[in-house]
C-alpha cells in the first residue's frame, strides 16, 4: 500500500521529467504501479482508512509522483452529475478540447506540493481522454467539470509540469478567459 513517503515532493528530479510511454502489451509490473496510484487516492478518501495511514486526501495522483517516470495516471472523483470517475489510465492522451477555458475558484493543490500556492490555474472546460486500462483495454473519457480538471492535472506531471506552472505570475488573481468551474 502507498503512503505518505512514497510520494515524492517539490524538487524531486521525476516531477520534471517527461515521462516515457508505458509498453503495450502492459507488464504485470506497470499494472500493478497503475493500481496502486489508484489505491492510494480511493485510501486517502476513505474516512477510516485515511486518518489510520496518515494520508492526505487526494483525488488524482501520476506515477512520477512515487518516482516512476513512466504515463500513468489515478483519479478517483465525482462529477457534478454524481458520476464517479475511479480508474487508473495508462498512457493517456488528451485528444480534443474545448475552447473554452475554467478555473478552480479556490486553487489547486497537489499532493507533491507541501504549501499552499495561491492563483487561478486555467484549464480546459471539457476534453476527450483515450489511453489503456491497467488490463489493456483501450478506454476513453469524455470530461467536464473537476474530473476534468483532475485529469488535466495529473496528465501534466506525465509532461514535467507542476500546476502552479500555469498561474499567471504578475497577477495569480487574474480571471482566466474562463468561467470558473462551479457556477
């Protein structure tokens, strides 16, 4: 079971990697990887198990976030329509967006990143994922809401990019040409 220090913080080389594609067929060693990241947020979210391990709750997490610098991501959210999104994606790629653009009004956070970091980080408001399930199976998402922010998020850390890379520096309060999501 991951926890707390399995995951790398700000500074660690792996959260500035590009990180590689992971082989098809997949291995036993990369599924099993993939199922642990979505272990860890589905732990870190349940009220009995959390607070026992330690961990903080976290409703996405990547692979180079325990140092694996391999394209695998975990979410474990819910829409704004009560969908449940729990999956571990393997090679996810975004393959088409909106034009329009949303924004967590409250910020974002990140499991890697131990202080708070004020700002509107401007994300697409709806998108199309396509990669692999920890078995193989191609899979594909079409997203809106948090859970696409989530995906936006944790498919960055595959690229070496940390959510506060995409505040705006001269003014972090800066409205995004965006609607910020949840209104």
């Amino acid at each position: 079971m991951l926890t707390m220090k399995d995951i790398v913080r700000e500074g660690h080389p792996a959260l500035r990697e590009k990180s590689a594609e992971v082989e098809i067929p997949i291995r036993e060693e990369d599924k099993t990887t993939a199922l642990a990241l979505l272990e860890y947020v589905k732990n870190s979210q349940d009220p009995d198990i959390g607070p026992k391990f330690g961990l903080r709750p976290g409703i996405g997490l990547a692979a180079p976030q325990i140092g694996v610098t391999k394209r695998m991501i975990a979410v474990h959210v819910e829409g704004e329509d009560g969908e449940l999104y729990s999956c571990a994606v393997i090679n996810p790629k975004i393959t088409s967006h909106s034009v329009q653009m949303t924004y967590l009004e409250s910020g974002e956070g990140c499991l890697s990143v131990d202080r708070d970091v004020p700002g509107y980080v401007p994300r697409y408001a709806k998108l199309t994922v396509k990669g692999y399930s920890p078995d193989g199976e191609p899979v594909e998402f079409k997203l809106k809401g948090m859970p696409a922010i989530v995906f936006q998020h944790e498919i960055d850390h595959l690229d070496g990019i940390m959510f506060y890379d995409r505040i705006n520096k001269e003014n972090p309060f800066q409205p995004p040409a965006a609607v910020p999501f949840g209104r």
